[in-house]
C-alpha cells in the first residue's frame, strides 16, 4: 500500500501530511514502519489532545530522537563491552562505577 495511502487512512490529512514532510517531522520516500507510525500517534496527540504548538512539537521530538540515540549507544556500547574477556570487561564496569 503506497505510504500516502497509510498516512491518509490514519486520519493525517494530505495538507497535514504536507506540513509535517516539510518540518522533518516525518519522511517522504519509505513505506512507515512502526516507530513512524508510533511518531504519527505521538504528533497527533501532542497537536490535538495536548494543543502544543509547532515549536514544542519540534522541541519534543528532538528531545525523543535523542533518547532514541542515547539508548542505541548505550546498546552498542553493551554489545562491544560483551565481546571483552571478563577481567576486563569486569575491570572497565568498576572503573565506571568509581567514576575514573
């Protein structure tokens, strides 16, 4: 089903659609996934159930992509400290925890 298609079943209307593209709120090209879907939801509520306006709409979603961000390191980070021998990997936590 085309994308266009998706976002207008979803009750975003196409001037809105329009609007939200060119804040860079939500893309153009790619079929939505989940997490855009869930993005959609998130913009819908904050404009109409919360009344926030574009500019706290902006600020909310940047405050979201970077936690996205910070969680995706964090996950990485894990996955590298994993790959590490124990006493190592065991040595880096507790330099962490102390702070050094």
């Amino acid at each position: 089903m085309p994308r266009r298609t998706i976002f207008l079943q979803a009750g975003l209307g196409e001037a809105r659609l329009e609007a939200w593209v060119a804040e860079g709120w939500i893309g153009r090209d790619t079929a939505p996934d989940e997490a855009e879907l869930a993005r959609i939801a998130l913009i819908q509520a904050l404009t109409e159930e919360l009344g926030v306006n574009e500019a706290g709409v902006d600020v909310a979603l940047g405050l979201l992509d970077q936690l996205h961000g910070l969680r995706r390191a964090l996950r990485q980070m894990q996955a590298e400290l994993d790959r590490l021998p124990p006493p190592l990997r065991t040595a880096l936590i507790e330099a962490a925890r102390r702070g050094d």
